[in-house]
C-alpha cells in the first residue's frame, strides 16, 4: 500500500461535481478559446461574488504562467516587479520572469509578506536613473507560499502606498481559496478586488484539473490582454475545460467550501502538534503548517506518510512541510493525529 | 436549435475513453509535473508504436505552446527558422516565436508544404554573415494547415536537405493523426520519428480535452528541456490530466481510429461536392476540405451549418471551409450531404 | 597600391572639422551620458534645423542600434512593425528586431519604398484578433537601401494612412543628407519632423565616425527613452563624442554640403555610364547607383577599383553597386569615369 | 571657473596619442566592421601580451554593451548569471541582463568580490531543477565597482570553483588596467586569460574615447560571436575607430601607464587622507578612494572640487568616492592635497 502524501495540494484529480459536469457538456459544441457559455457563465458568477461587474477575466492553466502573462503585459522593457525573496516568481518559475525582459527584485521578509518598507527600500537605492529599473509592479502572494496571509490593514496599506508611488500591485492568489477562508482571515474577495489592481483565483490547488482566473480590475491593464494570452501559448482551443471547472466552483460557493476544508484538516493537524508541544517554523492557518520534529520522530511519520523535510533547523531537528487539500479526509487526519499522539 | 458547426475540430469535449479513465483515477494520489503512473504508462506506449525507445517525451498542452517551446529551446539567439507562410508560427500564433527572440521566415507555397527548394532559397540569400540571420531549423506542419500532408519521399528528401546543411527538421503534428491516416498517406510514425528531430501528436485536435506529446528523437535537443517547459508556464502542476488522455489515446490505437473517422467524414462530404462537379481550392485528404460554392450556395449552407468561407474567389464564388473531427456522427454527415445534393 | 574603393560610404575617417573639434575640446571635463555641452548645443542645432523646438533628440552610436532602441521602446509584447523585404531591419541586421520580440513584417516592393497600399495588405490579412499580431509601426529608409527617395507626395500619403489607421510612422534617416540633398529632392528637414513621428540623421554614413541622432517628435514616444539607451548597451560614458560630431556637421551646414558631395559624385558616374548607354537596376538620385555590366566589363574595372557585384541579371550582365561618400574626390571620380568611357 | 571633478575617469577625451593616430589614418580606406588593419594588429599586440594565440578578440564600444553581449551569448534560456549584488550588472545596468532573458543572481559581499562560498550558497538553494534557474556562468569584476581588486589566490580558487561545478567565469574587465597595475596586484594579463573563460580590456576608463576588447579564450564561447555583435547593435561600420584606439593604448604599454598613472594619483589623495587619521569606507588601491568626512569638511572641499556623495555613515558623516584617471594631472592632485591638509 502506497503511502499517504501530504507534500502538496494537487496530489489528486478533481471535484468530483467538475467530472459529472464534463460528461454532462461533453458533446455539446462550443465555441472556442474562452468564447464558449460555461466560460461566460463563470465570469458572470465571479463578477457577482466580488461585486465587480467591470473586471476582465481570463481563464488561464497554471500559476506560473498566470505570472509571467500578468507582469510581462504590464511591464514596459526598462520596468521591473517587487516581489518577496520566497516569492514563487523570484524561486520557483525557472526564471519565468526574467525571460520577458523583467528584473524581479527579492526582499528578505521576515514571513513571506511585503509591506512598504520593503518596498521603500528598493525605491531608495534605485534613484540613479537611467542606470538602473524602474519599478512599476508590486507582487504578493495570499496565502504566501510560506502558509502566512495578509490582513486587510496591511493590504490596505500596501494598496495606498502603491497608488501613492505609482506602481500596480498584483496578487497571485494560486492559494487565495484558502486566504479568504483562514479562520484569521478578514478580507472579502470585494476587497482583494478594489484594493489590487490585478490578481488571479487559484483552481489548480483547490479542487480543479488545472486553472487559474485572472481578474483585472485595473482598466489600464484590461487593453489587448487576449494577444499576450496567445503568444505566450496559453490559449487553450478548448477553452470550456476552463470555464466548465470554474463554474462548477464558483456554484453555491462550492470554491470556498473546499479551501476551507483543507483550512481545517491542517488546523487538525496544527492542534495536535501544539498538544504535545511542539514548535512551528511559523504560525500559518492555512492549508500549509511547518512542525519542528526531531530525527527520529520525523522518521517515525514517515514509515505511514509523505511530506517535505522544509528546513534543517540544527543537527537533530528540522521543520517539515505538511500540506492538507480540499480532498484530505478525516479519515486521513484521524490517522496521523494518532500518529502524532504517539509521537 | 444551434447550427451544427464544421469551424473546427475542437468544438466538443473529449472521446468517453477519457472521461471514464478521468473518473477511475480521479482520487489516487499522484507525482506532479508529468512524474504521474499514468504519463509514464503513456510515453512506454508512444515510444512502442513509433519504434524508438529512446525518445524524450513530454506532454504539454496545445499547439502554439508546443511550437515556441520547441523552437526557442533549439535556437540560439542569432538563429532563425524557416516556415511556409502558410504555417501556423508564421501567421496565426501572435508573433509566439519572435516573441521569444527569433525570426521566423515565410515562403510562399502552393499547398503548405516546403521543399528542399524553398529552403535553399533562403539559405542563398542569407549569405552575408554575421549580418544576417543563421538558419538553423526547418518547421513543417503535417497535415498541414490547408489540408494537405507529406508523403514519404517528400520528407525523406527534406530530411537528407536538413542533415546536409546543418538544420534541425521540426514536424508540428498538431493534426499529425489525420496524416497518418489519411487514405494517400505512405508514412507511419516510425518514418516521422526517424526522419524528424522533434515533432509533436497532437491530442487537442484528435479527442482530447488539451494535450500535445512533444517527441525529441535527436539527442542534442533532448538536453534540459524540462527547465523550458516550466520556464514558459506549460508545466502542468496536475500532469496526470495530460497522461491519462494520451494514455487512453494510445491503447488499442484509439489516436489513429478517431483521426481516420475524421478524415472519412471529410472524405465522404467531399464525394458529395465532387458528384456535383464544384471546384476545390486545393486537393485534400485529412479531415479539411475546400470547395469553391457560389454565394447563394454558401447561403443555402448556412442555414443549418457553420463554417469559415476560407477565400474570395471573385465577386461570385468563395472557397469555404469545413473541418470534421472525432465526433462528427454519421447522422450529421448525411445531413449535410443532403443539403449538397440539393445545390 | 591599394584599389580605391565604391564599396561603401564608410571606409575612411571624418571630416577634418570633426578631429579638429576632437584636440580642441579634448581635457575640458565634461559630464558623461550625453550630458555635455556639445551634444547640448547640437541638439540646439538640430531642433532650429528643423523649426521643431519640442522635439527629443539623442545621439547613439549607429543604424542597427538606432532601429532596435526605437522599435522596441514603441512596441508592445503582441505589435509588430511593417518594413520593404529590402528593409535594413527586415534583412541585414541580424534579426535584431526579433531579438527584442517583435516580428517584422517585409513586403515586396519594386523601389523600396512602402505606399499605404502596402501597409493596408498587410492589416488586411491581420485581422483574425488575438490570433495575429497587431501592426504598431511601420518602417520606412530615405534614402532607402535601394538608393531611392521619398517625394513629398509620397511621404504626406503614407503619414496621413498612419495616422488614420492608428499606426507610428519612423524613418530609418542613415542616409537621410544624401535623399534630403538629392536633385529630386523636394522635403525639408521640417517635413521629415512633422510627418514622422520618430526618425533618425544618420552620421556614419556622412562625414562622422560613428553616431545617429534620434530626433523623436511624437510626445507619446518620448517617455524614458533614456532607460532604453542604457539597457540596449548603447549609452556612451563620453557622450562628447557623439556631440561634438554633431555640433560639427550642424555647423554652417556641413552636414548637407557632405551629403550632397556624396550624391554630385555618384551622378556624375551615373551620367559616364548613361552616356554610354548603360542600363540600371534601378533609377536612383542619391550616392547609390546600380549600373548593369557584362562579366568582361566588371573584370575590366575590377582591376583598379572596389565594388560590389550585386545582382546577376544573367549569365553574361550584372548589377554592380557603386557608393560614393563625403571623402569621394573628384580625381577619383574623374579617374574612374576615364574607365567608363573605355569599356 | 569650473570645479575640477573628482566624480569619475570618463570626463575628458582621450590621449593625445589616439588623436594623432586619428589624423595620421583619417583618409586611409579600410574595410568595416572590424575587418580594418587597425584593429588586426590591436588585437595581435593583444594577444603577444597576455602570450596566449588562440584567443578571439572583439571590439566594441562600452562596459554595458561588453556584458550583455557576453552574457546572452553563453546562457541558454534557463540559465543564470551569478554577481555580487555591487556588480555593474546587477544594479547598474538598467537590467540590460534580463532585459536579454536572464537571471541575475546578486550576492552580498564585504568588498565587492566573490569567494566560492558565494557561488556555492547559491548553488544550494537552486536544487529543485526544473523549477529553479541552472547558474552556468560566474561575473567578477576586477578592479570591481568599490575599487578592490582580486589577487592571484582568490582568482585561481574562483578559476577552480568554477571548473568544478561546470560554471563559466566571465571577468568585467572595465578598469582591468588600474586592478593589474594596483601596489598590491600580483595578476598579469596572462594569469587573467588562462583562469577565466572570457573578460575584457576596458579603454573607455583609460584613455580612450569609448572601447572595450572582449577577449574570448574558451574555445566554446567563440563560435560565432559576431551574429551577437550585430544583433545587438554593437558592430561599427567604422570599426577602424575601436581599432585604432586599442593599438595606440597597447604600443609600449601606454594602457598599463596610463592606468597606474590614474592608481598613483588616487594613493597620493589616500596618504593624504590617511595622514590626516581620515577613516576609509574600504581600503583599496586603485583609482578609486572612499575616505569617510564630516558634513562641514565635505562642504569645504566642495568648493573647489565635484565628487560623490557615496554613503551616509550618520548624521555628521558620510563617505565620499573620488575618482582619478589618466588625464589626473600633477597639478590637481597637489591643490586637493593641500585643501585636505587644511581640513
């Protein structure tokens, strides 16, 4: 018997409601690249959960090229984007960035979060001009991918000190299901709309085959997005397989249920670390949680189940990344509890 | 009741094999970026059927994709390719491929297809290096974008041009099943691996949901190609959903019967045309045809049926288009020849 | 002795004013990037040359560098640029253009210059959005490589169709003193500036050792310009170099004196050759001329001059290329129309 | 009267010698591009002096344009480029490097300079291959950007490191004169062929008018370099200029003069500094000096000589960076002495 992964939130197929969604489209002939009805239903109901009737919406694959399609649309070849040293486009997209043309700036954080100081600080050493970037773009990530969120104070925040300089601000929400849905959580998704200029609904990592939704709210950012979609190969000619799974997500909310649910298997998970006591790299509440365990007691949880050893913390301890989704049962959680307990 | 529509062969879903297999597999957990069982299973069963075991396979997810991740992986930045005008890259891609730095040359054709001739022509007149661009690989479409396929001495004279001046021979298959099939057709997969570099099967155009299965049969452009198709946001976090299609493609050859079902329907309309003694614009067949109908006619026929009218003949007559597919039924057929009959 | 060469307008120095104003100015301190007082006062010049006081003016180092800096400050991810197949960026710049993203579109012409009917070809077979790239500029040479010129007539025409169809109009001036000084000639400077909306005066070619002046009269255009210099490489620490040039050939007009020194010489080889019934490739005014020749005949004069051959007409006659340049003397030319009259 | 500027080593012409030569070759006829006898013996005194045959050297016309020509050269789309985070590249460039499609990796240092430690630290955080950029080449500058200098020990453990782990290691060579006749130096310019892959010999900062000779000696980095050249727009019709200019400044060594001129001038104002019990923001031993001064003692030497600012230290004081040059004379040095001896 396979053991039981907790490494990463797309280990399994999809929803199942997706499934009987296509069988039930499936011959039905539509249009093509994002023309078809189910793609325009799925605006539509969007549109309504974030009271926002004017944005554009693009249906798209994955993260990464969410990213590089966002910023590289934006960016005039001198412009570069402020993003967090953990930031998925500064990391982990092979340079996805920088080959459009784009400088991305890393800034060391303390959880994974901008704030305009951050972002200050790179105005400030970047006053030599023409020899050096301009910034125009500023990218968070909510959840981070360190497991943290933002506050609305501090989205706030960021969002005016944006305005006040000039500069957009984009949220890569690969992981926004389970922001909004964090029990500390206190933004709506009207905020996160009114308060960034673009961003985009993670599907990937919360119930869909593939997809991301990015929405831009910004009107000076709608123009002409349809021709970077396709240039960069993003443009799938059977656009209904993105519509089909947003609709289906975005129907009686069925998107937020399942962030929450992963929200909740790792906050499972979270309480009986802390009942024995034990550490945490950081103090996350979403679907990502960082125990620190000792050797033995990491290779104790992995004889039953998978997961990332994240960060070595000294000789004898490191922290591990467990990730819970929208298809983690409580079965499943019941087990590894009791594994904890015994720990 | 909506018009039945000949626009394109991606009009529907996908073939029930596939939605099946989708259900089957849904909640087993899975590697991501293409390390799943099911893509795995899927690379053995291409690599039997084209005889060739060392092939680097990849599935990504459509045809523009396919064409610049390819192609920018291959050239250096002073090297250019060489395309009909007809091709997909040259004209309907948004500039995907000088997008990534590089020039794309379009020469004029008869029907689609290059010849040791056409490329020779722009080997002769880009002979003032380092002023000029270096030719370096050759893009082919097969079927091609109007309909029509290589035959094998075609590509085995192309292939030995390629080999003696140093050039790269790319086979964009994006409806490469239809060719195979075709009822004029004298080459078999195994000729396309052996007389290509890197070619792709298309899935998106032959009953999958996306999906196209990247074959490097040339060592040198096997190296590191991963890092660009995560570079260039084409890597599927859930590559399981590219594995299974062309999994279930692959098995019992399902790829090849649905491609000749389509040309078969293409065939049969064209009969029907033929009977009545129209015109074409160019001789195929795949699954594309081309007659030449008058203005009333294209009237009458698009009453009950959608289609593109391809080209302007003169005041009174046009080419149309009509493209069949996997899951053009019989009954739609005969329909439609009815109509035909009628003219 | 060396033969005298007709292959190019830049195989000697300078004008002897420019090494003058080198040893005079050579240890007075000035700022560097184009900062100096030189290139200030040569802007001056320019800007009363042209009666256009709001222009941007910016000296760069040479004609590629000049057409990539503008293009691909224009443009847009998914824009394009339309240029004659003769065209120095559609052919002899080593894909430049692409390089920075772009395709360019070339189009057959019979002079080398484009009309609006050209351009409108183009749009024409464009218009499949987003599929297609979007047409933002088109290009244009005067003279052009060719050796034609633009009347004005031509240049009203093809502004206004720019205007009309949302489109910026630059000219590539590398050789604009020898059309703007041809005896055909009926533009001014002034006309170049309103009816463009950026062009360059090339030096290179006219008396300088290198450096173009990019006059940009477009407000739209002008924005950060400067970034792009620096990022292109082309941003010279002693910016002096390039003012000081350019101060000296704005001086008393010295810069059209040169240029048409270039044409006065070129037609008198022209008249050598019309006088003994010589055919042409083309009817050119400025430096330029294409005279066609049997084999016997260029072997003749091959003998104690340069030239390139640059077109077989047939087995036994081809074009040659004969430039003549600011340093061309009348003894040369005297001495070489001797031959002239020989064959 | 002007201030004399102490702000950097570009602000007067050239030596005397180069003009000279300028008015000696003025009229000569000379092939383009770097095809000039000029520049074919540059690069032959080039290479007799650093002993090494089979290099290829290339002339072009700055430190930017140097790097991005190389660096875009060498990497493929994946890879990366690893800097100190004081490197031109990095900060200085208006992100030239990306702007080509690559990552620059910057690193803190203490002084400018890169260890293997550096290099490896990346290394091991770039583990996770796709997803992460593949490092493959390695940016030193020497003299670097804060005026130390790299001694023989450190550049062979660097030369190493990079053999190892199958990394280029490419040397910005803008000021290699005053880092190879620094007191303490104990390169020569053939230590620097053999133990790095590719640098170059900077003369905008030494003399000359503009000019860097890019000297390749890893055979695989040659192939076809002059493509990049053009495309990039760095290919002067005139190449004589560059030519000319390198051969001046390599006859008898004047560039290894010239640059110990500007070193010895610099460690004169440093005596003078240090005698006087002034702090230094680093301690260096080129051209280029940064002695910490109060507000009111940088007051006082503003009066009669223009410097930068270079970093706040508190509230009272702050580091200046004074730059000397070949053009430095006696003279100037002695007054700014004798108005530091008064502070």
């Amino acid at each position: 018997m396979k053991k039981y992964s907790f490494k990463n939130d797309y280990s399994e197929g999809c929803h199942p409601n997706i499934l009987e969604a296509l069988i039930k489209t499936n011959l039905v002939q539509q249009n093509g690249y994002g023309y078809d009805e189910y793609s325009d239903q799925a605006r539509e109901l969007i549109k309504q959960k974030m009271n926002h009737q004017n944005a554009d919406i693009h249906f798209i694959s994955g993260g990464t090229q969410a990213n590089l399609l966002v910023i590289s649309s934006i960016l005039r070849p001198h412009e570069s984007v402020v993003s967090a040293e953990t930031g998925h486009i500064f990391t982990n997209e092979t340079g996805a960035i920088e080959a459009t043309g784009h400088k991305v700036h890393g800034l060391v954080t303390e959880d994974g979060k901008l704030t305009p100081e951050h972002i200050q600080s790179v105005l400030d050493t970047h006053t030599n001009k023409p020899h050096q970037v301009k910034q125009k773009l500023v990218y968070v990530s909510n959840s981070t991918e360190v497991g943290t969120i933002y506050i609305k104070k501090e989205l706030q925040e960021l969002s005016a000190f944006c305005k006040a300089n000039d500069l957009y601000l984009f949220m890569d929400g690969a992981r926004l299901g389970q922001a909004l849905t964090s029990e500390i959580n206190d933004l709506t998704l009207e905020d996160i709309a009114s308060l960034t200029d673009v961003f985009y609904l993670g599907g990937t990592k919360n119930g869909a085959l593939l997809g991301e939704a990015i929405i831009i709210t910004n009107d000076k950012l709608k123009e002409e997005f349809g021709f970077h979609i396709k240039q960069k190969g993003a443009m799938l000619a059977k656009g209904r397989l993105l519509g089909i799974q947003f609709l289906e997500l975005m129907k009686n909310d069925l998107y937020f249920d399942l962030a929450k649910h992963s929200n909740v298997q790792a906050m499972k998970i979270k309480s009986a670390f802390q009942n024995k006591g034990f550490q945490f790299l950081s103090d996350t509440f979403t679907n990502q949680i960082f125990p620190i365990l000792n050797n033995s007691q990491i290779e104790k949880l992995s004889e039953n189940f998978d997961f990332y050893i994240w960060k070595k913390i000294d000789e004898e301890n490191s922290a591990i990344r467990l990730i819970t989704s929208w298809a983690t049962s409580d079965e499943v959680v019941e087990e590894f509890i009791g594994e904890v307990s015994l720990l």
